[in-house]
C-alpha cells in the first residue's frame, strides 16, 4: 500500500475548497487544482499557494491521488474523459456509484464527506464522518489512512449504505434547511427578523445530539393541539404554497404519536 | 410599576422548569410551584427548595406575579378557575390570547420564550428570545425588567406578531425535527446509526446563523439532480408514505431556484 502524499483536486466548488484546506492543514500536499472556471481555479489555486489549470490536458501526472470533487454530472463526464492508469482516484459524491469511475484508472475509490459545506465558512473538519470505498482491499487501505489523517469519524461503507445515507441526509439538512426558508418568509408580514429564530434553530440541532427525534419533538401537532393548527392553517392563507406542507407534515407528525 | 421579586409557577413541564431555574437564577424568589401531578409538583417544589402544592385552592396569594405555564388548553381553564383579584399573572404561550387572562386578574400579560424545551436538558436562557405583552404599560414594564433579568433579548410583541412568530417557529423547530425522525428511520435499512447525521444537522442549524437559509440551501432538490432524486424515491418504496413528503418539498425547492 502507498501512503498518499501529493494530491490533485478536481474542482474548487464548496466541497474541493474545505477539503484541499483540511488536507493541507493535515500535511498533504496539494499540487494542483482543475477548475473549469479560471476565476475559481485561480482563486483556490491562489489561496492554496499551488499550481491551478482550466485544462484537462494539464492536469499533473504525478500526484498520489486525484480527487473528484465536481457536481455529480460533471464527474461521471470527467471520468470519461481523464485517463489515469492506474493513479488512485475517488470522488466525494454521497450519489455516485463507485463503478462510475472505473473508466479513467484501475484504482478507485469514494470519499464522501457528510457534511453540507460552503465556500466561505470555515469548518472543523474532525468532526465529520467520512465515508470510504474502494475496489481493492489495498486501496480502501490507503484511503482509511488519509481519511483519518482529517477526520475522527472515518467509516468503511458500501454502496447500498452510502446511497441510504446521502437519502437519510437529505431529510436531515436540506430539508429542514428549507423549513428555515419557509420559516423566514411566514415571519416577514410580522415585521419581525428572521434572527429572532436563530437560537430556537441551534437548539433544535443540539437537543438532537442528547435526545432522539423522536423524544424531542414538541409543538401543536404532536401535542394534537387543533385549535393551533388551524389558526396557523388561516394565517397561512397569504401563503397558500405552504399550507398543504403545514398539513401534511402535522398529520404525519400526529399519527407518530397516536 | 412594582418590582417582580415573589412568583408563583403553575405547572411542572418543560417550560415551568426551565423557566423557574433561570427565575432563581436570576435573584428572584419561586415561593410555591402549582401541578396537577402531585409527583410532579414534589419534583420540581424540592429542586427549587419551595413550596408545592396540587390544590388550586391553595395557591400563595403573596406573590408578584403568577406564571401559567401549563398547556394552552389547561391554561384558558386554570385562567377561568383561578382568581388572583388584581395580581399580575402571565402565561407562556405562543399561541393563547392575552385576553384569556381577563377572568382571573386586572392585570395580565404575556412571557412568551421562543425556544424548545426539555426538563432535563439545561439551557442557557440569556439567549433566549422572551416576547412580551402585557394589558397596560405599568405591567409592560414590570414584565420587561423582569424578562431582562433572564434574557438579553427582550421584545415588546402584539399578539399578532407573537401568532406569526410561533407559526414561524413551527417551521424553524417542529419540522425540522419531524425531518431528523424521518433521517433516522430511512437510515435503518442500512444498519447505520444515526449517530453519523448529527455533525450534519449541527452545521445545517450553525450555518443558518450566518447564512440566510436561501442561499445556505444544498442537495439535489436546489441542483434539480433529476437522476440523484429518483434513486431517492426509488429508495423510499420502503417508506411509502415519505415518498410524498420528498417529492413535495423538493419539487418547492426547485421552483425557488427556477
């Protein structure tokens, strides 16, 4: 097995910028970074003082491992089109299957980060769970030992498990993130900020850590609270898009509880 | 306006406990604590070190201010019950009329905490958003010095906004953590805990604190990843009746990105 020292990353979207930072904070070295964009390539090349290219064709040949970490089209494409030998590639997609990357190299893997990240804010990355695959027990090897060289929480998944996993995470991130969204428009006619609700939003997330979901719900449609319900029903009616979520979500959340 | 110094609680859940702990905290004297259950009253009388009582008859009637902070349903009923002749008395509901308190005193008001609570989890109440409303300006302002002594975000609130707010709420609160319900349980067929969501549904809550929730928006629904959202839905032909629920919020989401 071959300790993975140089690396090249493929992308500078939200997901290859927190990961090339983790990665060259754990001493890796990243040597290049591919952007279609060459503002973006550019910019993170820039701030990871490296080499950075929009061209496929430069893409350097020497690096340990090769990180795709495009949109999840964007990837299968890239694959493709790259031809690596027999370097170790992965790509960090929750979806993806693992064989969609056997057309560019004979060594392959996933590391999937579940995480939800953006460009700008910075993260611990310690703290979250990187799932690994890889089509020989030599190569999950070695991506067991990066991952770990970023991350307390690396776990061996297959497939089927990391397909349930990105679907589980969807109703845990940008489901509820969306919630938020509704939330923030059903405030606006009040005149009130959408700030006043931040520390109820953290406490919901930190209350998960302790208690179950299922213990930790509370509010009107749990408690069967129908006059509640349906005055939130009418105050709904300026927001006709959202009424049917409010049912829908209450009476799912009541029969839990019959 | 008189100073709050001498409060009597009535009830023993979440909200009371919570409440009457940061009440202590902050110098003010909980003299008897009210509850239907008797182990309950005991309970909470004996962590506060006071007086309990499950007799409505014996209610102190030396104290400032009374708190109902039982049930919205049980809180109209204690409020026709009970009569405080001109004490202050407050409930603690996002949702209960100010004027449901008429029956029971001259003098009411609303001590509204926006946040969700558990008996056992202990928070940090100075961060917690108190909304008030009282029937006149005296008992406003009796409320608003005794609010700030708890929380550093006090805010004078019409009902209607505090109704919007509550609504609001339940997006911001009650749904997401339908939402963490749903995670876990699709997450069980992959014999993964739980446990590996809960970095992702911190950062989906810390992001929103300095993200709006409508740029923080990630995943497939917000990319319009057709082939990802129907492996989702494929997934869920174990948990036929989430398959609605994912196609509907997702389907909204895309529409606010068209």
């Amino acid at each position: 097995m071959q300790t993975i020292r140089k690396v090249v990353v493929i992308g500078a979207g939200n997901v290859a910028t927190q990961l090339s930072f983790a990665l060259e904070y754990a001493g890796l070295q990243i040597i290049q970074v591919y952007s279609r964009t060459s503002s973006s390539a550019e910019k993170l090349g820039n701030d990871l003082y490296t080499d950075f290219t929009t061209d496929i064709k430069k893409i350097n040949s020497s690096a340990d491992l090769y990180i795709l970490a495009l949109s999840d089209d964007a990837n299968r494409q890239f694959a493709n089109d790259l031809s690596l030998g027999d370097k170790l590639v992965v790509h960090t997609s929750g979806s993806l299957e693992l064989e969609d990357l056997k057309g560019c190299s004979s060594n392959y893997g996933v590391f999937y980060p579940l995480q939800t990240f953006s460009k700008t804010r910075k993260i611990e990355f310690k703290d979250i769970p990187v799932c690994i695959e890889a089509n020989s027990p030599d190569n999950l090897k070695a991506l067991y030992e990066l991952a770990s060289k970023v991350s307390n929480n690396v776990r061996e998944v297959t497939s089927d498990q990391r397909h349930q996993i990105h679907l589980a995470a969807v109703f845990a991130c940008n489901f509820p993130n969306y919630m938020f969204t509704i939330a923030q428009k059903v405030m606006q006619p009040s005149g009130i900020d959408f700030e006043i609700l931040k520390p109820l939003i953290r406490e919901t997330a930190e209350k998960i850590q302790k208690v179950s979901p299922l213990e930790a719900q509370t509010g009107p449609a749990r408690r069967k609270d129908t006059a509640i319900m349906e005055r939130h029903i009418h105050l709904l009616n300026k927001f006709p898009e959202y009424k049917h979520l409010y049912q829908l979500i209450s009476e799912e959340i009541g029969n839990q509880y019959e």
